[in-house]
C-alpha cells in the first residue's frame, strides 16, 4: 500500500507566498501550517487549503519546525517554507517513495533547491544543488536549534533525490535588505556561543573572502549581474553578522530586543 504524506509548512505575513506553496503540495494527505501570529492574509488563505492551521508563539526556526512534524498523523513528512515550491518532478519522486515499502530503503531524503534571486535561478556561487534533508519518516530525527538554519538530525539510511524543490527567495533588492536585517541577528546570536571576541580583520577580511569564495571561487561571474548582486549581499551578510556580534559582546544590553518601555 501507498504510504501517506504530510506537508508541514511554518508562516509569518507569507500573504504573498503561502498561496503557490500551499497549491503546489495540496496532493499530499495531510497539510499541516504553522503560524506566528501573522497580521496579514496568510491564515485566511492557508485555511482554504486546509484546517490544519496552528498559532504558536515564535522560538526559533527549529522548535517552530518541530512544532509543524508534531501536529502530522501520517507516515512520511514533507517540511517546506512558504516560499519554496514543489515541482512536479520532484511529486513523481516521492510518490514512488510511498509505493517503496522496503525496510532497507532511506527513512530520509536530501532534496536539490534550486534558488531563484531577482527572478533568476542562480546554478553557480554554491547555489545548487544546495541539498536540504526534507523528506523523511515521521519520527525519523527533529529539527536542531541552530539558527537561523537548523539542521534535520536523523538515525538511519539517508538517500539523496535528484528532482528539485524550487526555492523563490529574494525577488527584490529591497527583499533581501530587509532578510540579511532579520537572519543577521539570528547568526550574530548564533555566533556568539563560540565566538567571545570580534577583531578589526573579521569586519574586514571575512567579508572579502566571502566575495572571492562565491564571485570567483564558484564562478557566480558567469551568472552576470545576477551573481555580482548575489555576491555583495553575501559579503554584506558576513559583515553585518560580525557587525552585530561586536554590538553584542561590547553592550551591556542585547542590542536586537527593543529596550523596555516606561511611562
């Protein structure tokens, strides 16, 4: 017998793109969303895809996450963002999967993204295949605190698939501004577990190297000014994380929660 599939998606304000996720995985059995309180439509329209809709305070990418794989009933999960698509190849895998009733078979499975920025899909700079572990047997592994990407930690057989997940990120400059602000504090934060000090040569050198190690390194030259823009955001980012760090370590208060208010 087929098996049976989940779709755990996590939201905040995706008024703009819970629509086309949820649509592109509303062939699964189950679909499970996982809100935080967003002010705009996105709960309205998730409902039209599915009752499955959860309010949980946000703590983290990962715990929002496992909230999402605790709340699926069914025998595989398929862990998703609002901005990312299933494409049609990649539904013909996992409906194979669900027909594959081998024991020895992966419990999980890294799937191939393709990243598309400004429009454009970007195959160089370490853009793909950007394997991501989303597919796997509910009850498999949980989802670390690392942020602001936590990992998908599993015992047993891991398989890769070689259909892609599309993932529409940055559509706009003003998009991206607006992410390196939020990601960066996670990753300051993130950072800061290991690292007790910021030198003069981590605000200056490691953004360089991140720009030699995408625009030259992975060739996101050849993907004109597409790459040159991706690369100076990635440059930026590794700047501003230690930007942040520095803030932090050198405040006597965390310099990302709002100081509190009197009167």
């Amino acid at each position: 017998m087929r098996g049976t599939i989940s779709c755990g998606v996590i939201t905040f304000n995706e008024e703009k793109n819970i629509r086309d996720c949820l649509e592109s995985a509303k062939w699964m059995d189950e679909v499970v969303v996982v809100d935080s309180f967003s002010r705009d439509k996105t709960v309205e329209i998730a409902r039209v895809y599915t009752e499955d809709v959860f309010h949980h305070p946000w703590k983290g990418y990962g715990e929002q996450k496992n909230f999402a794989i605790d709340r699926t009933t069914t025998d595989w999960v398929f862990i998703m963002d609002a901005d990312e698509r299933v494409t049609a190849e990649l539904r013909e895998a996992i409906e194979r999967i669900l027909q594959d009733d081998n024991p020895n078979s992966p419990v999980a499975y890294y799937v191939p993204r393709r990243n598309y920025f400004y429009g454009n899909w970007i195959r160089r700079a370490g853009c793909y295949p950007d394997y991501q572990l989303r597919l796997f047997r509910r009850g498999a592994g949980r989802m670390d605190n690392a942020e602001p990407h936590p990992q998908f930690i599993c015992t047993g057989k891991v398989g890769y698939l070689a259909q892609p997940l599309d993932h529409y990120t940055e559509r706009t400059v003003e998009d991206h501004f607006r992410k390196i602000n939020s990601l960066t504090n996670l990753a300051a934060r993130e950072r800061g577990k290991t690292k007790t000090v910021v030198h003069w040569s981590d605000l200056v050198f490691r953004p360089l190297f991140t720009f030699w190690k995408y625009f030259v390194a992975r060739q996101a030259f050849r993907e004109g000014m597409h790459g040159l823009v991706f690369c100076m955001f990635a440059s930026m980012y590794t700047f501003v994380k230690y930007a942040k760090l520095w803030e932090l370590l050198n405040v006597k208060r965390d310099p990302f929660t709002p100081l509190p208010r009197t009167g």
